[in-house]
C-alpha cells in the first residue's frame, strides 16, 4: 500500500467488507503483517464491525487482526511510552485529566445562578431555579464543546456587536464573556481541562508523534470525512506517513465538474463534508482512487448511485434534471429496483410495518436488516412491535434512563416528600412496584389501598405525615381495628422517609445532603421483608447507572452548594436528562436497530430508513438559549446546514445496501408532516424518469400489519340486561332514585342491589355537589331562623350565615375566588324574592322528610324524600322548591313525567306523608336555580294543571313497581338515550360504549 493516498470505497459496496479485503490483499495475505497495521475508524461500533469483517473474511477461521481503534481512543500512557524521550511531545502529553461531565454539568449551573443574582439585582428576571441552571448549564457545554471542536476561541465574542441583536442576547453575550474569563480559572482549580480540549490535544499529540517518528508500518484512517478539525487533523498527518493512507466512505467520483463545484457551497449536500475535506488537504478529488479491495465487491445495484447522485444533485444544478426523461444513458428505471417506500398514515403503523418487514428477514437462514432512524419514539414501538414474536431487539441509543422503573421510583419519592404527602404523589409512590415499605409487597398494597379509601379520596389531608396520622386518628370508631394498624403503618413510613421531608421544606439545604437522603428514602422503601432496599433499586443496568449517577453526584453535588429543598426533584429530573441505559446483552444477532451514528460503516442486507419527515429526518436544529443562529454565523460556529449534510451522507450511504425501505408518517398526533427532503428529491427524479410507479408507497407491510390484530368477525357487545331475583330488588328509594329509576334501571341494579359506590377523586376540590349542598345549608338556615317575618338587615344576616357555612372552604383560593362572590349575588337575589314572596305565605317549612308507602305486586314500596322547602300559602295549598345551583330539569320534563321528583313530593303532602304538615293540595311546583351568574336566580314554576301531575306521576310510580316486581324485567342500561342522566357513575361498568355503538350502526 503506498504512503499518502487517498481512497474511496463507493456506495453500494459493503465498506468495511471491502476495507479487510483490501487490507488482507495489502499484507500479502500475511497474517503477521496485517496485525502490525493501524486503522482508525469513527466509533468503537464500527471498530467492532470491523473485526466481524475480517472474520467474515477468514470464513471464521482465528486469525490475527490489525489494531482497530476508534479515532478519539488515544491512549496517553501508550504514547508517552512510545515518544515520551521527544520533549515535546512529552509536554504536549501533560494534561489534565478531563473533567467529569456531571462536576462540569454543576460547576457551570453554579456559575449560571451567579449571574442570575446579578441580574436580578439590576432588576432584570433571570432563571433562579437550580433546575432551570442544570438545563441552561448542559446547554452552555455542548456550546463550549462545539466551540473547542471547531477550534475557535470564545475571544472572538468581542466580534459580536451587542446591538445588533434583541436585549437579552446582549446579556446573554455579556454572560458567556464571563463564562470565558471565569471557566479556565476554574477548570485550573479542579486540576482538569473540558474533554472536547483532552481529546483535540491527545489527536493532536498523535499527529506530532507521527510526524516526529513516522511509524514504517500501515496506518489507516477509515470511514471519516473529517468533520471535526482535529480530526481532519490527524488525517493530514497520516497523509505524510510512509505508509499512510485514508479510505473515504462513498466520496462520489463520478459527478460532473460543475455539480462537484458547486457541492462546495451547499452545505446540506451530502459530499460538502468530504470537498471541504480534500481541499483542507490540498488534495484534488481526481487524485483518490478507488479502494483496492472494493473490486471483488459488486454494488447492490448498478445503477442505485447515480440515482442517489441524481437526486442529491447540489440546487444550483437542478435544472439537468429535465432531461433524465430524454436521454436513457443517465438513468432508466430500474435504479429504483431494490427501494421500497412506505407511507403509514400515523406512527403506530409505521412501526407495524417496519416491524413486519424486520420479522420476515428471519424467515430467510442468514439474511440481517437493520432499522436506522434519529427517532427514538419510533425505535421504541418497533422493539415493542417486534416483541410480539419474541424478538427483543435493543436499541442502540438505549432508553432514556429517566423512563427506566428505579429511575422513576426515585422521581415519584422525591415528589412524595416535596408535596408533603400529598395524596396523587403519596399514592404514585407507594403503588409503584419497588414500593414494600419492608413488608411483603402485597401486605403492602392492601395498607395502600386501605389508606385510599379511609383517607385519601375526597378533599385533601392536612400536609405531611401528621397530617396523614390526623385523618386516620379521625376515623369512626367502627373502624377502630382498621384505625390503629393504619395509625402505626404511617409511623414506620414516616421512619422510612427518614429526614427527606424536613429537607425538602428547608428554605436551604445542601445539595449533597438532599441528595443522600432522598437515596436512602427510596431504599427503605424498596426493602422488602427478606430482600434490602438496596439490592432493590441498584440491581440491573438501569440500576447500576442510578447507582453511578448517584456515585457521581456525591462528588459533584458539593460544587453547587446550598439549594431550597423543594426546588430538589426538578435538579434530579435535570440532572437525569441525556442518559441513557444500553443493555450489556440479549442483542439479536441478525436485527438491529441503530441510530444514524451507530449505523455508519455497517453492513445489512436489509436497511429500513425510518421517520423520514421534515423535523425528523433530517431534525430542526436543537434550541440554543446561548446563541441565536445569526450569532452563532458572526462567532464562526458551523451552520445547521452543515449537520444536515452530514446526515444526508448517513442517508446515501445506507441508500446502498442490497434493499432499502424508506418510511415515514402521513401524520403525527394528528398533525399533517411534511416529508424528507431526501424523500421529495427521490420522487422528483422517479417522476423525472417517468418511474414515479416505481418508488409508489407500498401498502402491502402495513397492511400485513393490520392482519396481525383484525379479528375474522366484530361482534357487537350486547347491552347487559341483570334479572336479580326479586326479594333482592330493592323495596324503598327516595324519589331522586325514582327519576334515576326510570332514567337508568341499570344504575339502580349496580347501586341498590350491588351495592357499588363510585370513589371520590383524590385530591379534590369541593365539588359542584358541595358548592349546592353548601348553598342550600345557607339558604336553609335562614328561612328556619325566619320562617314568617324577614329580620330588619335580611341581606347581612343572610351574608353573616354564608360566611359561617363557607368557612370550613374558604382555605381554597377557588372558593374564596368564585364561589363567594357568586353566594353574595345569590343572597341579593333571594332575599328580594322573600320580600315579595313572604306577603303570600302563612308558613315555610325546610328540609323536610317524608314518605309513601305503595301496594306492589311484591308487596309494600316506600318511597323517602326530603323537600328543599315547602310554603303554605294563603290559600292553604302548598308551593314546593327545590333549590339548584347547576342543571335542573326543564318544564317540558317536569310535565312529561321525566322529572319525577316535585310530583312525588306533592303526591307525599297529598296523603300527609311529611311529619308536622297536614295532608293537603299543591299549586305550585318551581325549581330556584340559585347560580350567582347572570342572572343570579331564576323561578321555573308549573302552577297549573298539578293535580293531573301528581295523578300521572302515582300511575307511573305503581307501573314501574309492578314492572320490576315481575322477575323477567331485567334492568336495562339508558333504556331511552334521549332521557338518559345527566351524571352516570356506572356507564362504565354498562359498558355504554360498546354495545351503544354497535345499536347505531
């Protein structure tokens, strides 16, 4: 092999493949003499890649390798031993270990609320929270690693003038001046220099060794196209080697002169990266040759690179474009032999899809495929997908450790203890399944749900666990047992959260200290009765990162110094974000799926290019609070373009593999996307070609997908229709139940007969119910205290007892803020209504029980009631109210019988069914609805035609009796959809929803 040339190894052809051939054939086919070769390659991945092809190579067969190095894995200690004599060199080898990533991470937050201080002092808002540091300081150093990488110095801030830019950007640029006095002097004081500065110096030292003592065996830089300088760098110093050499990947030979200059000046073309490489290296792109291992490899298809070229064409010469159509030589269709395009209508199919595609490689001895894309959402579903044949197949991002199940449990105690046992973070802590408190776990679960059900649901305990011990010590004594093993549960919790509550309510705490407790709280509550927390939490990969992490911010946690305690669980979410978990094993050996990172240099025989949307693939440049893109262009940082260059080449390179899927989503979260630019190139060149029915969207995956759950007949579900015997059906019911009754027997089968309650939410709000009851208690005592003559100041008086039954909610800032001014305008209201209404009235009576006993076919029904008020007027008749303050029924209801209730009640003072009021006629049934909107109150009133009402509405009492006493009625759910309850708590168990749709189709 001769020194100082540069080689590619075209698309199509596998590269690493093709690089052991050519690096066998180089060594004579002597084993002894390729193990003294050198070759460098990105990434450790493609290192190991690497070493699977030379064995490929041998069939198998041992054989001894080269050194296969990724290019950053420079090893100090074996250089120093290698060129330590030379002083220079040695000098250059003098550095500083590399700081660590979370001390950095910490140390710049640090220096971020700093700043904030002062700004806040010159009374401009700045983020104050340690949590908003973190995030701000990983921002600030990927910031100052893309700064180093390029080679830039932060001393050309001073290029960037302030006033070209909106305010905050001047402060922000104020700040990063700061950062690049203060940084170096710090990094001095840890004894440690950024990494990004580590490892440029380390490449730069190899270079200098080279040059110094050029090494006479091979040296081999591969599969880079020296996007970052240092690495562009090293690649000159090989360049100089006797025998050096560089193997570009896929640097494309065959564009014309004008296409290949103008690549120069777009960016985003997927071979920008490696012009701009060859004229950093003064070398002239007719001056590489093809890699001599290559030719035993024919491409996957003869004509997919020019195709790939076409549709990769630099804008500027776009217009050749027109006459693909006209001169065969260019293309023919069948360069789209071996792609397939699939347009899924939303993620899940196209995870399907991809899915189906990955699971029939296996049907074939050998064959691999690989699914590459930068979204990890979709890589999720396909692992999941994939799942269903059990086929586990990692994916090489890993998954974010934030999402694993110890990473989560930690997340759910610290908001336990920062919400001072609040009842939603209690319960997501103590459900979660590491929590055992040191019990068995299912002893455990039963105390939480036992503690839910007591305590928990409805309006919110008082704060802590003494607020906790103080709604269970307010039990009823019926419950005493249940009581005292509650009672001694909270205390041995309280022991396991040890010191972490009191921590989270300090005003300031350190970091560090925080830090050790909420690690010991969740251990205790991991423990079980034979296993420790610590075994518990720490075990497996996600684990053992936790672990580390925890490890890590012993040391680090201390740089940051004091923080409020409850400010805690946002710094740990922070300080989790950007790490990932990869499983060490259980990789499948023939499927993969990889990042576009990981996925260059590999070999596949199926490659599924996925989630090729705009934003996607390729991604929108990330945020950067720290610089705008026009300041980033003014600092001499690489445009955006750039990045997406690179991917384009990701894409080219994998557009080579024996067949290559290409998929994407129509929509996402119901939201239209825009596809690939790289996807809309391909169809412009199908068209051009007259081949658009060649890259057609493949139905056929996603529909085979769809096979795999479409069942051979959809049965609609058929209502339920319970036929209780009927000496469990229920014999008494107030009158609301009545109205319930005829609504929705099937609520009245789950209540009555079942005996189902629905829960309280957890956690509430007093409800609208407890807004009317509150109302209604109001309203009630007043009209007792004067049931005759109003009191000289009746609106005082009425405000004074709503203060007093608006006391135990006035705590809740949405009480104070709407419930009361709407209770003021409804005492205005009312009181102007007794005013008129008392001339008429001889007496009023509230909240009165009553009942009516009526003959069934079963025997006795008793229906209960208790009226809102009820008014003898004048004439000796009654007037009936019921008071409401949401939704009430209408007059056509009331009339029709649908709305029972004032009817019953009138039938109930008709046969002196309310205790203390003589049997007697109504002439007026009204529902007051006592809103405090706008108007406050209104009257709905029937005055006439009553007696027929209350006459209807005994007949139809008697017919549902004698109806449900006949033990085929079954008890229907919603039996008319028109008069179905405005609230159903049991809709659910009905199953509504099921069988309601099938009766509409």
């Amino acid at each position: 092999m001769d020194g100082g040339r540069v080689y590619t190894i075209p698309v199509g052809v596998p590269f690493l493949d093709a690089l052991a051939a050519g690096l066998w054939e180089a060594a004579g086919r002597d084993p002894l003499v390729l193990s003294r070769a050198t070759v460098l390659l990105p990434t450790q991945r493609a290192a190991r890649s690497a070493a699977e092809a030379f064995l490929r190579l041998g069939d198998g067969r041992p054989m001894l390798l080269p050194t296969l190095q990724a290019l950053a894995d420079v090893d100090d200690q074996e250089l120093d031993l290698a060129h330590g004599d030379d002083a220079g060199i040695a000098a250059a080898l003098d550095l500083p270990p590399a700081i660590p990533a979370l001390r950095r991470q910490l140390l710049l937050a640090r220096l971020v609320l700093a700043y904030a201080d002062r700004l806040e002092a010159d009374g401009v808002a700045a983020p104050r929270s340690p949590e908003q540091a973190a995030r701000l300081a990983a921002a600030l150093a990927r910031l100052i690693d893309q700064v180093q990488a390029e080679g830039l110095d932060f001393g050309r801030l001073a290029d960037i003038v302030p006033a070209d830019y909106a305010e905050h950007w001047g402060l922000t640029l104020r700040f990063l001046e700061i950062v690049t006095e203060t940084w170096p002097q710090w990094l001095a004081e840890q004894d440690a220099v950024d990494p990004v500065t580590r490892r440029d110096a380390l490449m730069r030292a190899r270079a200098a060794a080279w040059d110094a003592n050029p090494p006479a065996d091979p040296v081999v830089i591969a599969g880079s196209t020296g996007s970052v300088p240092a690495t562009a760098g090293l690649m000159r110093a090989v360049l100089g080697l006797p025998r050096g050499a560089l193997v570009l990947p896929g640097l494309d030979l065959a564009a014309d002169d004008d296409a290949w200059a103008a690549i120069g000046a777009d960016p985003a073309h997927p071979q920008h990266g490696m012009h701009r490489l060859l004229g950093g290296l003064g070398i002239g792109r007719a001056e590489v040759a093809d890699w001599p291992g290559a030719g035993g490899f024919a491409p996957a298809s003869a004509g997919r690179a020019a195709m790939v070229r076409e549709a990769m064409r630099p804008a500027a010469t776009t217009e050749a474009w027109r006459t693909l159509a006209t001169d065969p030589a260019q293309l023919d269709a069948g360069c789209f032999d071996g792609i397939r395009r699939i347009d899924a209508p939303g993620p899940r199919e196209e995870a399907g899809a991809i899915a189906v595609l990955m699971r029939e490689v296996l049907e074939t001895p050998g064959r691999t495929a690989a699914l590459v894309t930068p979204d990890r959402d979709l890589a999720r579903r396909v692992a999941s997908e994939l799942e269903r044949w059990d086929v586990p197949v990692n994916d090489s991002a890993g998954r974010p450790l934030a999402e694993s199940v110890p990473a989560a449990f930690l997340r759910l105690v610290a908001d336990l203890a920062a919400e001072q046992a609040a009842p939603v973070p209690l319960l997501a802590a103590l459900k979660h399944p590491l929590a055992a408190g040191g019990q068995g776990p299912d002893t455990f679960r039963r105390l939480v749900r036992r503690l839910e059900r007591r305590v928990l649901r409805g309006p919110r305990p008082g704060p802590g666990i003494d607020g906790l011990r103080a709604a269970v010590a307010g039990l009823d004594d019926k419950l005493a047992e249940e009581r005292a093993g509650l009672l001694a549960w909270l205390d041995d919790l309280a022991a396991r959260l040890g010191d972490l509550p009191a921590l989270m309510a300090a005003a300031e705490v350190p970091a560090v200290e925080i830090a050790a407790a909420h690690a010991r709280a969740a251990e205790a509550l991991a423990a079980t009765a034979d296993e420790s927390g610590a075994d518990r939490l720490w075990r497996g990969d996600s684990g053992e990162a936790l672990a580390r992490l925890f490890d890590e911010m012993r040391d680090a946690l201390a740089v940051l110094g004091g923080i409020p305690g409850r400010t805690w669980p946002g710094l740990f979410e922070a300080l989790l974000e950007g790490r990932a978990v990869r499983p060490r094993w259980g990789a499948h050996p023939r499927l993969h799926i990889l990042g576009a990172l990981e996925a260059r240099l590999q070999r596949f025989d199926r490659v599924i290019l996925g989630g090729l949307n705009e934003g996607s693939w390729p991604a929108d440049p990330p945020p950067d609070p720290w610089m705008s893109r026009p300041m980033r262009r003014d600092f001499g940082l690489p445009a955006p373009e750039r990045r997406i260059g690179l991917a384009a080449h990701d894409v080219t390179m994998a557009l080579g593999a024996p067949e290559a899927v290409l998929t994407r989503s129509i929509r996402v979260e119901g939201t239209p996307t825009v596809p690939s630019r790289w996807l809309l190139r391909l169809d412009t060149v199908a068209r051009a070609l007259g081949a658009a029915d060649r890259f057609a969207a493949d139905p056929v995956p996603a529909a085979w997908h769809a096979e795999l759950d479409r069942p051979d007949a959809v049965v609609p579900g058929a209502p339920p229709l319970p036929r209780p015997p009927v000496a469990v059906r229920p014999r008494r019911l107030s009158v609301t139940r009545i109205e319930t009754w005829l609504r929705d027997p099937y609520s009245i089968y789950a209540s009555q007969i079942l005996k189902l309650r629905a829960l309280d939410d957890l956690d509430t709000d007093p409800s609208a119910a407890e807004r009317g009851d509150t109302i209604h208690r109001a309203l009630d005592i007043f009209v007792r205290e004067h049931p005759r003559d109003l009191p000289p100041d009746p609106l005082q008086r009425l405000l004074e007892i709503g203060r007093q039954t608006f006391a135990g909610h006035m705590d809740r800032p949405g009480v104070r803020a709407f419930w009361w001014p709407r209770f003021e305008r409804v005492a205005a209201w009312f009181v102007e209504v007794e005013r008129d209404r008392r001339r008429s009235l001889s007496a009023t009576a509230t909240e009165q029980r009553g009942e009516l006993t009526v003959d069934g076919p079963a025997g006795p029904f008793t229906v209960t009631g208790i009226a809102d008020r009820i008014d003898r007027l004048a004439d000796g008749s009654y007037a009936i109210v019921d008071y409401k303050t949401g939704g009430r029924p209408t007059r056509t209801e009331l009339k029709n019988g649908a709305a029972p209730q004032l009817p019953l009640e009138a039938l109930m003072l008709a046969h002196g069914g309310f205790p203390g009021l003589p049997a007697g006629e109504t002439s007026s049934l009204a529902y007051w609805r006592v809103g405090g909107g706008d108007p406050p109150g209104t009257i709905d009133e029937v005055a006439d035609g009553i007696a027929e009402l209350v006459a209807e509405a005994e007949a139809g009492l008697r017919d549902l009796i004698a109806t449900f006493d006949d033990p085929a009625t079954p008890y229907h759910s919603v039996p008319d959809a028109a008069r179905k309850p405005r609230f159903n708590d049991y809709e659910h168990l009905a199953r509504i929803g099921e069988w309601a749709a099938g009766e509409e189709e």
